[in-house]
C-alpha cells in the first residue's frame, strides 16, 4: 500500500498517523507458536471530528462474541503475509471495504492475548490502524449485522470520568462497558480503543 501523505488524510488523520509513528506498542512476535489474528482500526475525519468503524457481529448460538461490537477482523490464514494482511483481508470479506485502494496504514496499537474462539488455547490479536482516504462503501457479509462510525472524541468523554479500575472493569464484562449508539463497547475492543484515545 502507498504510504501516507499529509495532503491525502487531511490535517486531522494526518495528526493521527504522526502520533502513531512515534509509538512503540508491544508485540509477541518472538513467540512464533501463538495463533494469531488481526483487526482493522479505521479511523475517518468526520463532521464532529475523527471517527472509527465499530461492527456488531451477527447473534450466534454457542459463540461467546455473539453481538459483540468490535472491528472488522479475524484469524490470519496461511496465506497473509503478516497482520497487516489479515486485517485487510478480514475487512474486505466482513463489510466490502477494500482498505488496499480506500484507506492507507498509519500504524499500530499493542497487541494482546485472549482464549481462542471454543478453547482456551492462546490467541494473539494484533490490532493495525488505517485512515480512510476514499470512499467507504460498505456491504457487510453474514458476520455481521451493522456498522457505524463512532467519535473517539465522544469514547474518551466516556470513559475520563471513571476511576482507574472502573475503565478497566469494561475490559473484561459488558457490564464496565462503555454505552454507544444503543450497543455497549468492552473486551479488547474497547482495551484497543483505551489505547488509541490516550494517544490523543
């Protein structure tokens, strides 16, 4: 993918991809033994300032992310290069959005390790941050069942108020979640999203 360029994101995502470029996120690329997957941080310049594309997975009996709001994304399969094609790859098949022509990469955030989807065996999701710079046409596939952008600025008002353990609470139920657009944001979504808005 082309590399980013001041006059293709626009001031604000510019902002964006300089701050990650200078962030160092943590890695288990050492640990070769691991499963891994890969979600798509899509980060647009909106009319309230950025936004980031959140979707809700499809209700599955027997899934335990069933109707969980997250980003686009899932496990690499043996022909990604790396995470970076994964969350491409992912992204395309789960809401038609092709990051190769409509977003570039700006970075990346910390990856982190959760159970595999029905085991407890390890699972290293590794999250990788794109700015959209064309149109979003989306057409979500059977996975889903919606998707929307959502301030950052809004999600870190959220979250700025409640103490140190209340902010990690959602990072492990629903109930610490936080409530946006009628659906609530926890787990490594919202982990990821901590992540990003303190960047800010």
């Amino acid at each position: 993918m082309p590399v980013a360029r001041r006059e293709e994101l626009g001031e604000a995502l510019y902002t964006w991809a300089a701050r990650l470029g200078r962030y160092r996120p943590r890695t288990f690329t050492h640990r070769s033994w691991l499963r891994r997957a890969a979600v798509a941080v899509v980060l647009r310049d909106g009319p309230d300032g950025v936004e980031v594309l959140l979707a809700q997975r499809a209700v599955a009996a027997g899934d335990r992310w069933s109707g969980h709001v997250a980003f686009p994304g899932g496990l690499a399969a043996p022909g990604d290069a790396d995470a970076l094609a994964t969350a491409m790859r992912e992204t395309h098949e789960e809401t038609g959005l092709d990051l190769a022509v409509a977003a570039r990469p700006i970075g990346a955030l910390s990856e982190l390790v959760t159970a595999s989807h029905g085991s407890l065996a390890p699972l290293v999701v590794a999250p990788r941050v794109f700015a959209l710079v064309g149109p979003a046409h989306l057409s979500l596939g059977v996975e889903l069942t919606r998707a929307h952008w959502v301030g950052l600025a809004g999600i870190a008002r959220a979250r700025r108020p409640r103490s140190r353990l209340g902010r990690s609470l959602g990072w492990f139920s629903p109930r610490g979640g936080v409530p946006v657009g009628g659906a609530v944001l926890w787990g490594l979504t919202l982990a990821f999203l901590d992540e990003l808005v303190v960047l800010e």
